[in-house]
C-alpha cells in the first residue's frame, strides 16, 4: 500500500491504529505548509522548526485519543496557530521576566555601589577629624554631630565662647585643606 496516494482520512484511522507510515506521508504532506505558516508568525525559522515538531510529537503521542472534528489540515493547522500564539505569550513574559531581573540587578548593583562610596567617604572624613588635635575635635564635635551652640559648648567644656569660634574655624580650615573638594560634601554629611 502506497500510503502517499491515500487521502487525510485513511491516513488518520491508520494513524490512529499506530501505522508509522501513514504518519509519515501525514508528517510529509504537511510539513513544508506548516512551516510556512509557523514561520510567518514568528519570523525565526527555529521557532518555527521546533513548533512543528511539537505539534506532529503530540499528534504521534496523542494519535489514539484525537478527536478530530473536521479535516485533518484544519486541526494541523489550529494546533500549530495554537502552539505559536504559547510561544509568543512565553516569550514575552520571558522577557518581562529577564527585564524585571535586569532593572532589579541593576537598581540593587547602583543602591549598593553608592552606599559602599557613601560608607567610605564617611569613614575618610571622619578618620581626618580624628587627626584634629584632641579638644579641637572635641569642640568641633560637638558642634557638627550633636549640634550644640557656641554658647553651649562653652558651657560644658569651660570655655569661652571665642575660643570655641576659634576652634571651630581652626578645624574647618585644616579640613579643608585636608578634604579639598569633598570639604563641601563634608558639610552636608555631618
């Protein structure tokens, strides 16, 4: 028996009773037109190849429980529509995924790049005003991190308050010196 020469019909009862011949004069008979189809919905040939051979995998694996209504190239035909339309809803949330990973990734890398510098630029400013002599940094202190008045400072050191305005502008100039141009990105930190 030619099966090449049968028509849809008797190809899909043989099919269904597992005759590997008339599934491949189905698989031959339809392979190029599905392609085709597949291809000019998806626009990438290796889409398309694996969409086909998904399709005629199922019909195979699926071959006695098929019910089909109609012609043989119609449900071909749905199937392979069917099997395009999961694959571009896969891809795109695919790619909603991958680009919701990369915005993640790329937010968390430039969050923690900066709090790394912030930490370090902190840690450098801070080990300069520990070089400052003892009760200038004791003075200057008390002005920038606990923000107490001259007077105020005055009060708990015993100092006059001209010599804490003389402290306190002695340690800013040698800061500035010391820090150059992050002396201004000091004066917002502390």
């Amino acid at each position: 028996m030619n099966h090449t020469s049968l028509n849809d019909s008797d190809l899909t009862l043989l099919l269904r009773k597992g005759d590997h011949l008339a599934f491949a004069a189905i698989y031959e008979r339809y392979k190029f037109i599905l392609h085709a189809h597949a291809l000019n919905k998806l626009r990438d040939r290796t889409e398309a190849n694996d969409i086909i051979q998904e399709v005629f995998i199922y019909l195979w694996d699926k071959r006695e429980a098929i019910e089909f209504k109609g012609q043989l190239a119609g449900y071909l035909y749905t199937a392979v529509r069917n099997a395009v339309i999961n694959r571009i809803a896969h891809i795109g949330v695919k790619n909603k995924y991958i680009d919701s990973i990369k915005a993640c990734k790329d937010n968390f890398k430039v969050e923690t790049d900066h709090r790394i510098r912030e930490k370090q630029l902190i840690q450098f400013i801070e080990d300069e005003i520990a070089q400052l002599p003892q009760k200038m940094r004791e003075v200057f202190e008390l002005s920038r991190k606990q923000h107490l008045t001259h007077k105020e400072i005055a009060d708990k050191l015993e100092l006059s308050e001209q010599t804490v305005s003389k402290q306190i502008s002695n340690a800013l100039k040698i800061l500035k010196v010391k820090l150059g141009p992050l002396f201004n990105v000091m004066l917002f930190m502390i």
